[in-house]
C-alpha cells in the first residue's frame, strides 16, 4: 500500500489544523487580555465609584458638621448678646449704686459736721450754764 496519496492530502488539513491551531490561541490569548484590560477597567471603575461615594459621605458629613457647627456658633452668639446686655445692666445698677453711695458719703460727713458743731454747742451751753450757777446769787 501507498501512503503518499494518503499523505499528500493530508497535508492540506495538517496545515489547515496547525493554522487553526495557531489562530485559535492567538484568539484565546487576545480574549485572555481583553478579559484581563475588561477587569482592569471594571476595578478601576469600582475604585472609582468607591472614591466618589466616599467623597459623596464625606461632603455630607463635612455639611453636617458645618449645620451644627454654625448652629453652635449662632447660640454663642446670642450668648455673647445676652451677656453684654447683663454686663450693661450691671454696669448701670452699679453706677447708680456708685452715685447713691457717694451722696450718702456727703450727707453723712455733712451729720458728722453738723453733729460736731451741735456737740460744740451743747458743751459751749453747759459751759456757760455752769458759770451761771456758780456766779450766781448765793
């Protein structure tokens, strides 16, 4: 038996399988790379999309701290009011109190004035009412 008809046509689908072969894994490497650059792109794009919520929680609680923050500030402020206000009471309350306890100051050295002249009065009296009785008729 001859084998070289048998072989010369099977060397078409030899070179037709080695080409199919090739192209095959030329394919499965290609689609191995698209899969790998697929994957790549879909982590970046999760990273992504993990980074912008993450930026997206922290505006939201930057903007919440910043709503209590100027809520806080807001209730010193009106603190700060509502003590310069007491401050200004008091600051008048003790003006008056200054006022009052200066004119009682005068009126009191004015008594103490007019008590030293009345001493000097009743003992200038007892004086001369002694000299009277001594002098006197006897």
């Amino acid at each position: 038996m001859n084998w070289a008809p048998f072989l010369l046509a099977a060397i078409p689908g030899l070179v037709a399988g080695f080409f199919a072969y090739r192209s095959s894994t030329r394919v499965s490497r290609i689609s191995a790379e698209a899969a790998a650059n697929i994957a790549a792109t879909n982590a970046a794009v999760e990273r992504q999309r993990l980074d912008t919520e993450r930026s997206k929680i922290d505006a939201e609680a930057y903007d919440r701290a910043k709503a209590i923050y100027e809520a806080v500030l807001l209730q010193l402020e009106k603190q700060i009011e509502r003590l310069q206000k007491q401050v200004d009471r008091v600051e008048d309350q003790l003006s008056r109190e200054q006022n009052t306890s200066s004119s009682l100051r005068t009126e009191i050295l004015n008594l103490k004035d007019e008590m030293t002249g009345l001493t000097h009065s009743v003992t200038s009296l007892r004086e001369g009412s002694e000299d009277h009785t001594e002098g006197g008729p006897a």
